[in-house]
C-alpha cells in the first residue's frame, strides 16, 4: 500500500469552500483510489477501482449523489 504522504487529492466537490470540509480523491497511485474529507486529510480511505465504482454506481441508483 502507499504511503499516505504519497497520495496527490484533488478536491472534486465543494458545496461551501469556506466550510472547509469537501470531499477529496487521490487516484495517482496504481490500484488503488483514496479518499478523504478536507476537514479531516489525516483520515484516508482507500478502495480498489471496482470497490470505489460499485459505491459510486450504487449511490447512484439510491439516489445519494447529486450534482
């Protein structure tokens, strides 16, 4: 696994930048797809690409993404 430190997170939605709590993701590293919460960038998930496109896929269909 990388190192966390080696993760490159782009913010990909920000309702209320001031807030200072938008949802990054890292895909840089091969195989593998970070994710955290700019309020809280110590605290990383990861998933594998299939993992993070059901979860994506689901919430979708669930309703639970929005533009």
């Amino acid at each position: 696994m990388a190192e966390r430190t080696d993760f490159e997170f782009v913010t990909v939605a920000c309702r209320d930048p001031k807030a200072n709590n938008c949802p990054q993701v890292a895909v840089n590293i091969a195989g593998v797809v970070a994710v955290r919460d700019s309020a809280r960038p110590d605290e990383v998930v990861t998933f594998t690409p299939d993992d993070w496109t059901a979860l994506v896929v689901q919430q979708a269909q669930q309703g639970g993404l929005s533009a």
